[in-house]
C-alpha cells in the first residue's frame, strides 16, 4: 500500500513559513499581498504566490517571471528562521508515521503544496523527512491535483514496481488533500487538525475522517482500511 502524506495540518503545525513567505515576497516582487490575513490550506505555495501577488495588482507576467527566483528565496528565508521558530509535530502523527515505516508492506511517500525545499526543511525540523524517500511537490505542479499521479510515477522509480490509485490511500487535512486523491482514484483519510471540522472533511468526501492522530491504533486502522465500513 502507498501511502501518501500532507505536511502542514496533517503532520506538524506552526513554523516560520508564513513569516519567511512575506520576506521573500518583498525581496523578489516588492509586494507581499494579503499574506498574513490569506487562506494558504491545501493550496501549493506557487498558487498561494500567485493569489497573493495578484491581489496586490502585479500582472501575470511579472509574476512568472519572478516566481523561480521568489522560490530560491523563500526556502532561504526558512532555512534562516526555523531554529528559531520549529514546527510542532501534531500529537500521535511521530508515532503514526514510525509504526508505518517499520512496515514492510507499507510504502510512506509525499503529496503536499509545499516546495520540495520548503517540505525538507520542515521536516528536517521535525525528526520525519528521512521517513519519505520519494513526494510530490508544490514545486512539480502549481495545480494540485496534478501531484499524486506525480507521486505514483516517482514511487514507483523509486521501489521498482508500479503503484495504482486503488491500492493508495492520501491522508490529508483539507478538502483539496480529499479532491487531489480522488483525481487518481485513491482512498482518502482526512484529519480535522488543520481549519476544517469533521463535518467539512466528510461533505468533501473523505472516505475516513478522524479528530487527529492522538489514537494511534485508530488512525492505523483507518488508514489500512480507509473503505471498509
């Protein structure tokens, strides 16, 4: 089974990023839009930079053209601040994810809107990215529903053998983590750690949805057996 993991929300909450994506805003376009008052959940950091620096009136071009540079940045400007502001890993998730990676059924990979440098240094922060050999990335696709058929490809470079949507299960905290794996066919566990309730996650459609990873025996029986009632 490959299982395919969100960060933010999901895995660990807090950080520096909100405050490093203004800073490098600022140095590449000159403009940081609404960024501290913007909704970033689900959503990849380049279509985040994109709202932002749209409703701060920048033209679409000046905004491609400067997104390579700003995504330099930005994973600079976290590196610098993520000592001193650490990410918190969520109650239950260190041990959720050690429990899955001892597996040898088990195959732990990436799918989130994070830039794959942005992902690394958080989790870096958090004791978890040597967990996630492979993952796809804000960085690979701006649209995020583009992401896990990117994961299944890479997952399956990496391990040698192919993956298929029915034997994948995306856990995530939003309803765009829930769309994203539905777009390839995959089950979806949904956590109500990040902004959206148990009731939101089940109307998007989630085929599980918990309170969090605190139970760790019934997070792992939900994400074994996302479709059985």
């Amino acid at each position: 089974m490959l299982l395919l993991f969100d960060i933010d929300g999901t895995l660990t909450s807090g950080g520096p990023a909100r405050t490093a994506f203004a800073h490098a805003l600022e140095r590449t376009f000159g403009a940081a839009g609404p960024v501290f008052d913007h909704d970033f959940s689900g959503k990849t950091d380049p279509l985040i930079t994109r709202e932002l620096l749209t409703a701060a009136g920048l033209p679409p071009g000046d905004i491609d053209a400067g997104l390579p540079r700003f995504c330099q940045c930005y994973v600079t400007e976290l590196e610098a601040r993520i000592a001193a502001h650490p990410v918190t890993v969520l109650p239950g998730a260190r041990s959720l994810i050690e429990e899955l990676a001892g597996r040898g059924d088990i195959f732990l990979c990436l799918v989130t809107g994070n830039l794959e440098g942005g992902a690394r240094v958080k989790l870096r922060s958090a004791g978890l990215w040597d967990h996630f050999p492979v993952g796809a990335f804000g960085s690979d696709h701006e649209d995020r529903n583009e992401l896990p058929a990117i994961a299944l490809r890479r997952a399956a470079a990496h391990w040698g053998r192919p993956f298929h949507g029915e034997e994948t299960v995306v856990v995530g905290d939003t309803p765009l983590d829930v769309a994203c794996g539905r777009a390839v066919g995959a089950a979806t566990v949904a956590v109500a750690t990040g902004q959206y309730s148990l009731a939101e996650l089940e109307a998007a459609g989630a085929d599980r949805v918990l309170p969090g990873f605190a139970d760790v025996a019934a997070a792992l029986k939900a994400i074994l057996s996302p479709r059985l009632p």
